[in-house]
C-alpha cells in the first residue's frame, strides 16, 4: 500500500478546494433568475348587489374588484364613469364584471309599463322622495294665490289619492332634484299640470295603493290655517265714510274730504272753463293734513265755505 506523504496531501487538498471554486464560479456565471409570476387579473366596476332590470345605477351600486382577464370581453365595462345614470336592461350579478350589453343607452330608460286608459306625467320634486318605484302616493296642493287668505290663512286640498309611482329619476349636478312619473287619467294630467303652475305640489305615502282615479276635493280633504289652529277670524269691519266740506268762490266750487282728521281728497270746478269743452275739474288725492273746520266770510265776491256732514 502506497503511503500518502505530506506534499501528496496537500495537493490533494488544494485539488479539492480548486474544483469547490471552479463549482462556485460556475454556477454563478451560469444562474438565471426565476420568472415573476404573471398576474392574471385586472381591477373592473362590480355590482355590491344584484340589480334589477329598470334599475338606475349610481355611484352607490358600484365597486371596484378583481376580475379574470380570460373573463374580460370588448363589452366589459372598464370605469365607473360609463355606468353612472345607465338604467339595467337585464339582471346584473353582484361581484361580476359588468357588460354594456345589460344596460340601456345613455339617455335611454325603460319602457313605462301603463295601464289601458292611463297617461305618464312627469313632475319635480325633492329628495328623498316618499316612496319607490311601482308603489302608491297622494297628491297634496297649497295655491299660491287665495283670494280668502284673509278669511282662512291659507289652505291646503288634497288632488289624488293613490296615484302610482311609474319612475323616479335624480337630476342636476348634485342629483338634488327628481323627476317623478306618475300614472295618472287624462282628467287628472290636466288638473295636475295646471296645478304645477299655481302653487306647490306635496306628495304622501299611499299604504292603501290605488285609488279610484278620481279628484279628491270634498271638504274632508280640505284644510285651512285658521281651522286648524282655531281661529275665528273677525268680520270685516266697514269703511269710515269721510268728512267733507263744500268750498264755493263765485263761480268756483271746491270739496275736500277728511278722515280721522288727515286730508285724502280735494275737487275743483270751475263752470267757466268747463264750458265749450274747456278744462276738466282738477282732483287732487292726499296732501296736507287739516281738520274739518267751518269758515264764512262775508267778501262782495260771494266767497265761502260750508261744511256737509258725512255722507253714508
């Protein structure tokens, strides 16, 4: 057996650490790194909820989430902005990508379903509104001019009584306004549109639903300020008639007319002038102050004053 020597040793031990760096030097030239997993998915708008045909989408319906690219169409709908004021056409999914094909065209809504004989009337009101599409509302009116305002205070009437909701819209930059489709007779469109103009239209929950489609003006439905805070106005009071007094300078003749001591009216005549068409008597209305009093004089000129009592 051959005897290992000390110099046979440490070439042997240098071999090995050479090979060792050879190995390490190797790998390094020859490693490649590792593939970035490949992301397969990509953020699209998502329903929170199941929307029903005839829904209005806003901004409330709406959510951002991930979604399979392998899922996504040319008509999957990429932002928000697409969808917000867009009526459903056909059932949307919550938590699935949304197809333009399940949406009506901007500005398009859903055909109003309406009753044989009925008409659609679209009016202005403020939200939140009392109720929800398809459900029941009465139709309160206050006029805005009352010729018996000083005898009632005012008063409010009820139109309609269970009136159906057919749509409601928000419009405006705030969507602070709604357009609400009512389903209402031909008799009743006139009056309303009529009423539009005339005063404020107030709308209350109907749980009973329809009503006879007929006008509700009795005097149960009917209400005035003075009635229900009960108060009695007082009848009108009849006017003070004024005093008077006849002035007469020759020819001249004159009347001024006092009430509670204020001057209110003054009447010039002279017959000279009125006749062949000459000037018309002068009036004057308002002026100074004075009292009724009584003066004569006694001048050649035939120049006086009488006072008239006041007439009734």
């Amino acid at each position: 057996m051959r005897r290992l020597s000390p110099a046979l040793l440490t070439m042997g031990m240098l071999g090995i650490v050479g090979l060792l760096v050879v190995a390490y030097v190797g790998k390094k030239l020859l490693a490649r790194e590792a593939p970035a997993a490949v992301d397969n998915r990509m953020t699209v708008p998502m329903a929170l909820t199941d929307l029903e045909p005839g829904t209005r989408v806003t901004e409330a319906h709406l959510a951002m989430g991930p979604a399979d690219r392998s899922k996504i169409t040319r008509d999957t709908v990429l932002t928000n902005r697409v969808l917000i004021g867009r009526v459903v056409k056909n059932k949307i999914s919550a938590a699935q990508p949304i197809n333009t094909q399940d949406l009506y065209p901007p500005g398009k809504n859903a055909p109003l379903q309406i009753d044989p004989g009925m008409v659609a009337v679209t009016l202005q009101a403020t939200p939140p509104f009392v109720a929800e599409k398809g459900q029941y509302v009465n139709v309160h009116f206050i006029p805005s001019a009352d010729p018996d305002t000083e005898r009632t205070g005012g008063q409010i009437l009820t139109l309609f009584q269970g009136v159906k909701v057919l749509d409601l819209t928000a419009t405006g930059a705030m969507r602070s306004q709604l357009n609400v489709v009512l389903e209402l007779t031909r008799e009743q469109a006139n009056i309303i549109l009529l009423a539009r103009d005339k005063g404020t239209l107030n709308y209350s929950f109907a749980p009973s639903g329809r009503g006879n489609g007929g006008i509700a003006v009795n005097d149960e439905d009917r209400a005035t300020l003075y009635e229900i805070l009960g108060y009695t106005p007082r009848p009108p009071e009849s006017p003070i008639p004024p005093f008077r007094t006849d002035i007469f300078n020759g020819t001249r003749r004159g009347m001024n007319s006092f009430r509670d001591g204020l001057f209110i009216d003054q009447y010039n005549q002279n017959p000279i002038f009125n006749q062949g068409g000459g000037a018309a008597p002068a009036r004057n209305n308002g002026g100074n102050s004075g009292g009724g009093q009584q003066q004569e004089t006694g001048s050649g000129s035939g120049s006086g004053v009488q006072s008239s009592p006041p007439s009734a």
